[in-house]
C-alpha cells in the first residue's frame, strides 16, 4: 500500500526549472555541505520529499529537503544537504558558493507520514548523509512537540568528523522527552558515545514498541540491519518507514531509471513502509 501523502507545488510542466539563488553554504563534513537556496514566491515541500537540483550546462541530481522550509517577506528558503558523490554534485560544491544561482525542479515524490504519527512515540535512525532526510522530521517534532510521544533519536557516522550537523546535536539531545544516542564506526580521540554501527543503538530505545513509527535512512546495508533488529525488538512492519536511494533522472516515473520492482522510487517513494517494499529490499541488484 502507497502512502498518500499530499504534493504541491507541480508546475505545469513538470521539467522546467525555477531559479534558486545560493545565500549561504556550510562545510558538515568532508565532502558534504549543506545549502541555502532562496527561492521568490512560496515553496511547499514536505520532509522526506526531494527536488532535482540543476547546474546550468551540466546537469542535475536529486537531493532531499534537510530542513523545514521557511516561507517570509515573499520568499522561501530552502536547505539540501549535497554529497559529492558526482559529476553535478561535484560542480554543486566546488563551482556554486554564495551569490550563485541553481535550478530547482520539484518538489518530488512523497514524504514522511508525520501526521499520522502524532500521538506516538518516534524513532529516528539515521546512518551518515542519510541524516539528512531525517533532520526534518527532528525540527517538525520539536516545533509541535505536544503531538507526539517519546522521541529516540538514533546517529551514527563513519567517524565522528563524518557526522553532519555537530554543530546542533546537543540541541536535539535538548528537545522535551527526547533521547540522542550517537555511534561512530570507528573510535577517535575525545568520543565519548557508541563506537560501532548506529544499529547496535536499537537494543537502547526507550518507547511504546506496540504505539511507536520508525524512521530510517542511510546505507542499504544499513537499513537492512536497522529492520532485522527493529523486527526483532517487536516493531511491525507497518511502522518501520525507509527512505531509499535510486538514481532517479526524471523524478516523475517515466524514465523508469529508479524502478523498484513495481514502484518508482521518484514517484511512489522515496519513503516507503517496509511491509510494502519487504519481498524487494533483500533481493541484490534489483
């Protein structure tokens, strides 16, 4: 089953682009910075969704909404936290700093299923840039924190350098009934959480199993691990929601670059419900 989440903001043709000017760009990690793109007008995108970003004459890459949106004085400003994993991420961080103009086609696909999970208690786990997706989700709860129970929030890196946002991880260990766990693969001078997987943090979390959802994004492998040992604990399928990564082209499902078995990750995704996707995430190369 589909989560039907609503989507605005299509233009009428969904392939032209709309000009963002960069305001501001900040290092998180080698390799990683996020982006502040002011767009004229009011921008409606909703956590877990993602835009294509445009470099004019190269080309372009999708990449998810990392914060909330803020709509003020005619304006939205808009956060993507961008990997160079590519030729057009490359060009993002290397040849776009402040002053700069981009492309945004969007917004695509769904989004995390947060008013359906108010009233229970959320887990967030989240495995280097995947944070990112789920950063949202973290300012949401914040923002309207008497609509939701408990709040475990689960982090892990490579290395402590490789996590993004350092710089306000001691604010989400802040929010009202919240619980931050951090993990790095590998031991560092001055560490003072988890060293291991981020997935080695689920036998820690304290909520409702039985009134709980669960958010998930990072590595395949990762998810994979997340899900076996969410399962474990007692959570259902149904709560568990991952976020997938595809190459996804078109961002409308007609190119069919990011199919996933009978779905789209750019249009029925990029979140899914595990009970809908589970016959498909153990299969390799699908």
């Amino acid at each position: 089953m589909k989560v039907e989440l609503q989507k605005d903001n299509y233009t009428a043709n969904p392939f032209v682009f709309r000009k963002a000017l960069v305001v501001n760009k900040v290092e998180e990690a080698p390799g990683i910075y996020t982006y502040f793109l002011k767009f004229d007008g009011e921008f409606k995108i909703l956590p877990g969704q993602f835009n294509m970003l445009y470099v004019y004459g190269l080309g372009e890459v999708p990449i998810s909404l990392s914060n909330l949106p803020i709509f003020r004085n005619g304006y939205t400003l808009l956060e993507h936290t961008v990997r160079v994993m590519g030729a057009v991420t490359k060009a993002i961080t290397l040849g776009l700093g402040i002053g700069s103009f981009i492309g945004i086609r969007g917004p695509y696909g769904n989004g995390w299923p947060l008013k359906d999970a108010e009233g229970r208690d959320i887990t967030i786990v989240g495995g280097g840039i995947g944070i990112a997706p789920l950063r949202p989700i973290i300012k949401y709860v914040e923002r309207e924190r008497e609509k939701f129970g408990r709040m475990n929030i689960l982090l892990g890196a490579r290395t402590p350098r490789d996590m993004p946002y350092k710089y306000e991880l001691d604010k989400y260990g802040a929010i009202l009934n919240t619980k931050l766990l951090l993990s790095s693969d590998t031991p560092a001078d001055g560490w003072v959480h988890h060293v291991g997987f981020v997935t080695d943090l689920i036998n820690n979390i304290d909520v409702n199993i039985k009134n709980s959802v669960v958010f998930v994004c990072g590595p395949e492998v990762m998810m994979r691990v997340a899900v076996k040992k969410l399962l474990g604990r007692g959570f259902r399928k149904e709560d568990i929601y991952l976020s997938l990564e595809r190459r996804m082209r078109c961002g409308i499902g007609v190119c069919g670059t990011c199919q996933f078995g009978h779905y789209f990750v750019c249009r029925d995704g990029p979140v899914f419900r595990y009970s809908d996707i589970e016959d498909y995430l153990w299969v390799e190369g699908i």
